[in-house]
C-alpha cells in the first residue's frame, strides 16, 4: 500500500512541474508577444526617434503635451 502512495504521490508532483512548466512558456510566449512589437524592419525606425529626442530636435511624449 505504501508503494501505491509513493507512486500517486510521484505521478502528481511529476504533473504539477509539468503545468508549472507550461504556465511559465504560455507567460513567456505572452511577453514576449507584447514588448517585441517591432521587427528587424523597423527597429531603426524607433532607434532613429530615440536619437532624435537625445538631440533635442524632438521632445519625448508626455501626458502634458496632448492639451
């Protein structure tokens, strides 16, 4: 009977890695969607603005400027 708990216990900790394992790719995948929305075409384009407020010729985006 002993055996028989060793081997449920098991089979249940080998499932909870196994979710807990997929929950961390299914929330990697999600941020990964989210925070790499520019690709190698367009990458430029957002290091070229990024200078360009440097520079001063822009001015970053603040709450304040939309009135």
């Amino acid at each position: 009977m002993d055996r028989i708990t060793e081997i449920v216990g098991l089979f249940f900790a080998a499932v909870m890695v196994t979710a807990v394992g997929f929950e961390i790719s299914r929330r990697r995948k999600k941020l990964h969607e989210i925070y790499d929305v520019l690709d190698s075409e367009t990458k430029h384009i957002a290091i070229e603005l990024e200078q360009m407020v440097e520079d001063g010729t822009l001015k970053p985006f603040t709450e304040d400027s939309l009135a």
